[in-house]
C-alpha cells in the first residue's frame, strides 16, 4: 500500500507539460520553511477547517481521550492525548474535521492515474512529490514499472535524501528527477534542514554519472538560503562535478501554507516574512550564470515583490 496525501490535477509546476502530481505521505528532511508541512510526518494526522465548522461541538463530544477543546474560537487538539482514532472525523458534519493521508494500493492509483492520461499529449505525465515518494520504496518502484509499461512520463521531486541503492533501483523506470539543492553548507542545511547534506550531494553525482535528466531545484527563503555565497557555492559544486542539468530553477519563497499551519494548530516562524525582492532573485540568477556559463538554462520562478511593493 501507498501512502499518499492526494492527487493534484493539471499541474505546470511539477515537471514539463500538463501533469498529475502524487502527493506522498512523509519526508526524512524537516525544512524549517517547508511550505507542505501536512506532508512531513510519516503517521496519519488530522485537521481543522474553521470556515467549515458549525460549532456543534460533536467533535469534543465524541472524543473519548478529551483531547479537543474549544479555546478562542477555535478546536484546539492535544497530541499528547489524541490517538488519531479519528472519531472526530468521522462524526463531524460540517467537514470540519479532516484527516490527512490515505493509503491506496498501486493499482487503485495506477486507476485513478490513467484517468488522466489523455490531456497529458507528448510532453506531459505524472509527477511523484511529496514528502519523499522515495521513501516508500518498494511501492513506488512497482508503480513506476506500471507507469513505463502504460508509456508514461514520469518525473519524481526528490529531496536526495535517501539510499543510493533506491536511485539505482528506480532509475530504469524514471525520465526525470527533479532535485532539490537547497543550502550548500553542511552546518547550515543541517540547521535549516535538520539534516547533513552529504548524501544529499553524493546521490547527485551518482544520478549524474548514469546519465539521469534533471532540474535542480533551490528555494529562495530569506534570511536562510538567498545569500549569494549559498548559490555560488551551488554552482561551484555543479561545476565542479560537472553535473549535466536540463535547467536549475530557483523558486521564490511565498507564504500561501499560512493556512495550512493553522488548520495543523501549529506555529511557522516564516508567518511574517516578505517575499523575495524581484530584483534579487534576478541578480542571484546573474551570479549562477557567471559561474556556469550564460548558455545555462536557470531560470526565475516564483511569486516577488517589486522596490515600490
């Protein structure tokens, strides 16, 4: 079985052409930014959606463990003594609550994928994200060999934190991977990132020497990876291992999961933080083509801010 969050639908954003998106359930990074945190813990979880609740308050009725409690106008759950029984969910008539993550088996959502099949053309496919698809595996190799049978593209969004042996294994069945570089200091990622970057960077040079398609991937969040010693440095490590890249996207940090750290009842440190100034992120696009070379393809994408904003 997969463990999955959902299916997005008529995607420009995760890969080439028109695609479908799998979410998946878990990610072994803990990216203090991250702007999918429903989709870091590898449990089930749960959610409140304010604009859906009648204030019936079954939820708190119904919850053996007493772990929901209304408290400023909101249903305020205590981890520490919910057990995801999930009752909450079931009973609640506005929808309100919700649980997050659903396990499906691989051909269920190979079913689900094919209805999509026809507006993708030649350029379009599926796109496994997350969370980290990679860390399932197992379930994730089988659904890629389906994919490839049906002619699929397939691109995965991968973190690179995982076991070489899991690139090797999938590589066969995958036409591109978009790969995230995000801080290119050990010390930094791991403050940022909760994790070293060693593996992270290994597993690029090993994708690279079997002659795999990517996108690089680095997010502009300020104060934490848009310094222009971080993309330098960046670059200087392309160059130097001579990594063959399709094009290197740096994307704009946006704070359009505010939301989704509420309905978590959790706090996000960048609450407050403004979007990247536009002419910055071009200048650290300048400073990656002077390293690489202006035939490179890096590109500017994201939401910005202008001088007079």
């Amino acid at each position: 079985m997969l463990n999955i969050l959902n299916l997005q639908r008529m995607s420009t954003e995760d890969g080439p052409g028109l695609r479908t998106t799998v979410f998946f359930k878990g990610c072994p990074l803990r990216c203090r930014w991250c702007h999918n945190p429903e989709s870091i813990s590898f449990d089930f979880q749960k959610e409140w959606i304010g604009i859906r609740c009648i204030g019936c308050h079954l939820c708190i009725d119904w919850c053996n463990q007493k772990a929901i409690t209304y408290q400023g106008g909101k249903m305020v759950t205590d981890y520490d003594l919910c057990q995801l029984c999930m009752k909450c969910v079931e009973k609640c008539p506005g929808e309100a609550m919700q649980s997050i993550g659903q396990s499906i088996s691989t051909e269920d959502l190979i079913y689900e994928l094919m209805k999509d099949k026809a507006y993708f053309g030649l350029s379009g496919g599926i796109t496994l994200s997350g969370g980290e698809a990679l860390c399932q595996i197992e379930e994730v190799y089988n659904l890629c060999k389906l994919l490839k049978k049906e002619k699929i593209h397939v691109a995965i969004d991968t973190s690179g934190f995982v076991k070489k042996e899991a690139f090797a294994k999938i590589s066969p069945y995958v036409n591109l991977y978009l790969y995230d570089l995000k801080i290119d200091d050990n010390e930094k990622h791991k403050l940022f990132c909760g994790v070293e970057n060693h593996l992270i960077k290994d597993n690029l040079i090993f994708l690279n020497q079997i002659g795999a398609n990517l996108w690089i991937r680095t997010p502009i969040i300020p104060n934490s990876t848009d310094d222009s010693h971080n993309i330098e440095a960046i670059a200087n490590f392309l160059k130097l291992n001579d990594i063959n890249f399709e094009r290197w996207e740096l994307t704009a940090f946006n704070n359009l999961c505010i939301d989704k750290y509420e309905r978590l009842g959790q706090r996000w440190e960048y609450s407050e933080t403004p979007l990247v100034m536009k002419s910055k992120l071009n200048n650290l696009v300048l400073i990656a083509k002077d390293i690489l070379g202006t035939e490179k393809v890096i590109l500017a994408t994201g939401i910005t801010r202008s001088e007079e904003d």
